[in-house]
C-alpha cells in the first residue's frame, strides 16, 4: 500500500493500489466498492472493444442530441471511479506492461476461467513471484477446485444450479408458475461483495504477516451461501423449500396484498406489528383469533388469513393504507417500478442518484459521444472517511496514456510507438 498524509476528505482506502483485470458484473462489482472507498483502481480494457458490458444493450448511452450511441447503459452500473487503460495482454508486450503494473499494485481482481492467465504468466503464482505483498483475488464460476473447476460460470446458469430458481416464482399450480431468476443478477453482486469484503480481511492479514495471498472466490459457493435461511431449514429439518410467490414461508402476512387502485407490501414480523395493523384496519378481534393470535398460528392457517386480509385491503387505496398504517409501526409499503423508486422522496434525500462528467471542465475529444454518466451512489455511508466521486465511468481507454507515464514512466514516444503496434 501506499499511503498519503489522511485528511477528512480522504477515502478509508486512499492510497490503494487495485489492478482491475476483470469484466462483466462481479469483478467489476467489487472494484467498483474498492475504488468507491478511495482505492485507485486501473481497468485494463482490450484495445477496440473493452469490457463486455461496452455493448451490452439496448439501452444506449444518448448523445448530446438524443440518440442512441453505441456505448451500453450497462458499463455505468460497476465501473465507476475507476482508470481505463487499455493493453492487449494477448501481446508479449502487453503481459509485460501488466506484469510492471502489479509489481507495484496491492490487489489484482481477474475473473477469467481457472488457468486462464497462466498462459500469459499473468496468474496468482506468477505475479506473487515479482510481489510477495500482492492480494490475488480470483472469481470464477466454480472455483479452482472439484469437477467443475474448468467450466465457465454464469449468473443465470448459478441461480439454476444452485437452488436459489427452485424458490423464487409462483408455485407450479398457480398463474405463471415455474422457477424464475432474481430481476437483476445477484449472484454476480453477491459474489462482488464478498471478494469485497475477502480482499480487506486479506489486507489486514498482510499487516501482520507482510505477506499478500490468493483468494478463491466462486459463484457457486457464494450462492449456495446466500440461500441463508432457506438452506438451514433443509440441512436441520431436512424439508426442500418450494416457491410461494411472495410470501415467506416462516412469516404471515409477508406479502403483498390487493388494494383499491393496485397493490401494497405488508411485512409483519411479530405480532405486535400484526395486532396494531387488525386494530387500523378494523378487525381487532383478529389478534385475539387463536388461529392468528401468534405468528407460529398464522403461518399454520396462512390460507384461512390471507383471503380475509385481502378483502379488508381492497377497500382503501394504497397510498392511503400507507398513511394509515406507517406512524403505527406497521411495515407497509407501495409496489414501485424503478421509475417510481428513483423519484421516491427517500431516495431522492439519500442522493441515491449521482451524475458525472467524464471531461470534467472540457468537451469530450473528438469521436467522443458520451460525456455525461449517471449511475446510482454507493450505500456505503462512513462519517470520517466519506465515499467520493473522482472519475465517471471511464471511456474505452480515456487513461491510458496517464497510467502509464504515472505508473511506468514511460514518456509520449513510447507510448505512441506501444499504440502503433497494437499492444494499447
């Protein structure tokens, strides 16, 4: 690490130096929270075409007159904060450049498949060698052990296998049932966490030891992982979850319910919360209903319950179940479209959506489209050592020249003659 003289305004991980060798989701998730806390952290991009998530779309990027680009929405999710430097690692030159910058870097992120880089002496033994100090955080889809250590992993193909599909959706004798994966890819954020939070654990491992180390991070692992209470009921109880839409199978009323001009999410967990929602509502006698009168009794008659509530819901609009129900403590909520949450007055307070310009100060170079990036703030709130925004979503290689002079002192003639063949 190389640390600076700590100020108020500087981030909890200032001074960090991350080699960004990843693409797509989970990697780049990670990086994005390292670089968020204040890590420099440089993206090594191939020449031409970047990461996948580049062109991932539609949607585009609009330009300055309303029309599409061809630069995807979906880089903006997890790359900002970050340098783009591009290097085509399938060239000698190209591996030796990568190799100089993690000579000097304390973590390297990749997520290529397992042996991937070892072919262009770019994997955890190999670099190790030049830097004892380095934290080699590899994310894979199966890990680097077992039978599948060789395939390629997938988000959508790890929901499948993993178990997590089996619970989410409808039950199969019910409108539209069959497994269903998650909305956005949350084994791809899952996994970024938690390389997250392996990378740290290592940082401080190596304030004792001097010493960096490999983790091993796998898609698989982490969601089989985050089946959390779901899995524990199957490992102690030996009962196999089902879906069941919306609702929760160890609490009732957990879902959501009909209303006047819509639907509303009630998520009662004890029953206190319950009996003060049958007194707003008008049914008091309901919390004293020995069928009702616990949770453990309203899970076990959930079928007799569920109708009733949702007759007595349907008789109000939500927004005014809303006003009723939130100053008695009641959890209770509307069903918004993303359009929706992001004009929520709370998320709006929580300036939960944050704006950048890649050429701060100056118009884009020419053949530049896109200037102007929003993207969603980081949730990570620290008193002291604040979340900052130093660099939007990068354009395909907008800090290569800068890194290397920066990193490697290599002056403009070199640079330029790397451009000419290919390896930037």
């Amino acid at each position: 690490m190389n640390p600076t003289p700590s100020s108020p305004a500087a981030g909890a991980l200032d001074g960090l130096r991350v080699l960004d060798l990843s693409r797509v989701l989970a990697g780049p998730w990670c990086t994005q929270n390292l670089a968020d806390l204040g890590a420099d952290v440089v993206k090594i991009e191939k020449p031409g075409a970047g990461d996948d998530t580049r062109h991932w779309g539609p949607p585009f990027f609009p330009d300055a007159q309303g029309q599409p680009t061809d630069e995807a929405c979906y880089f903006a999710a997890c790359n900002r904060n970050k340098r783009s430097v591009t290097v085509d690692m399938a060239t000698s030159q190209g591996q030796q450049l990568i190799r100089q910058l993690a000579e000097d870097s304390d973590v390297v992120v990749e997520n290529f498949k397992t042996g991937g880089l070892a072919r262009y002496g770019l994997d955890y033994a190999s670099l190790s060698a030049l830097n004892p100090r380095l934290i080699y955080c590899s994310v894979t889809g199966f890990g680097h052990t077992g039978p599948y250590a060789p395939r390629a992993g997938y988000d959508l193909l790890v929901q499948a296998m993993s178990g997590l599909m089996s619970i989410t959706g409808h039950a199969d004798g019910e409108a539209g049932g069959g497994p269903l994966r998650v909305g956005v890819a949350v084994i791809d954020l899952f996994t970024g966490m938690y390389a997250t939070t392996a990378i740290l654990a290592a940082l401080q491992a190596r304030q004792r030891t001097g010493r960096g180390q490999h983790i091993d991070i796998a898609l698989l692992d982490v969601a089989v992982a985050m089946l959390a209470n779901q899995g524990a009921s199957f490992l102690n109880a030996g009962a196999v979850p089902q879906r069941q839409g919306n609702s929760h199978p160890s609490l009732v009323p957990y879902q959501d319910f009909p209303t006047q001009d819509g639907r509303m999410l009630l998520a009662i967990g004890n029953d206190g919360q319950f009996a003060r929602f049958c007194q707003a509502a008008g049914v008091p006698a309901w919390a004293g209903d020995a069928r009702f009168a616990t949770n453990a009794a309203r899970v076990t008659h959930r079928q007799a319950l569920v109708p009733l509530i949702s007759e007595v819901t349907r008789q109000r609009p939500t927004a005014e179940w809303i006003a009723l129900l939130e100053d008695k403590a009641v959890p209770c909520g509307p069903i918004n479209d993303i359009g929706q949450a992001f004009d929520d007055a709370q998320v709006r307070a929580r300036g939960l959506r944050v704006q950048q310009q890649r050429y701060a100060g100056a118009e884009p170079p020419a053949g530049q489209q896109v200037n102007t990036v929003v993207s969603t703030a980081s949730p990570l709130r620290l008193s002291g050592t604040p979340v900052q925004l130093r660099h939007a979503p990068p354009a395909l290689g907008q800090h290569t020249e800068e890194v290397l002079y920066e990193r490697l002192g290599l002056d403009a003639a070199r640079i330029e003659a790397l451009r000419g063949q290919g390896v930037i």
